[in-house]
C-alpha cells in the first residue's frame, strides 16, 4: 500500500487523527505538544501518527492534505488544520463541541 493510500486508510478509520513529531506522550517538537494539550484539555480522544517513524507519510501527507507543516488534525476525514487552529478552537471552545460530537455520532 502506498503513502497516500495508508493516509486515506488511517483518516477513515479513525473520527479524530493527529499527524504529529513525536508521540502524545514524548512530543518532538513544540507545536505537536501544544496541539495534543489542546485535544486532551477538550477530553478528545484521538489517534496519534508519528510522522517521524514513517518518512513516507511525513513525505506524502503535505501534498495529500495541501498543508504544509505538522502537526495536522483531521476529524472525520476532513483536516482541520495545525497546532494554531487546533488551540484557537480550544480556547473558543469549539474543540469540545466537535469532539463530543464525533463521540456521540461516530466516524
């Protein structure tokens, strides 16, 4: 299976990724940790992608995404963008609402 094909595979089968430096437990890079404290302050559960232990999505998914750095959150398919975003829906409390949503809806 290629790079994309893997993205598009790990993007479907879970409401909530994160592509990310690092893992949420040993982030690699200060945008990644402050993104996964914003997902975890909005009780998000998610599913982590190291983009360092794979250099062919980390290689393959600013293309795909049309995004250029890391990290990168999609929920439900759909990229809802980096570690700004991700904190601005935080604070907004908007990240809340969309992962109780996924929650409660499903994929």
């Amino acid at each position: 299976m290629d790079a994309v094909a893997r993205i598009k595979a790990i993007v479907a089968g879970h409401p909530i990724v994160i592509f990310m430096k690092g893992t949420p437990r040993f982030p690699m890079c200060g945008f990644s940790s402050r993104a996964v404290q914003a997902l975890e302050a909005a009780d998000a559960t998610y599913h982590a992608v190291n983009v360092l232990d794979d250099p062919e999505i980390r290689a393959s998914l600013p293309k795909f995404s049309n995004w250029p750095t890391f990290p990168q959150v999609f929920l439900q398919g759909e990229l809802i963008g980096g570690c700004d975003i991700v904190e601005d829906l935080h604070a907004a409390g908007e990240l809340k609402r969309m992962a109780a949503d996924v929650a409660v809806n499903g994929p």
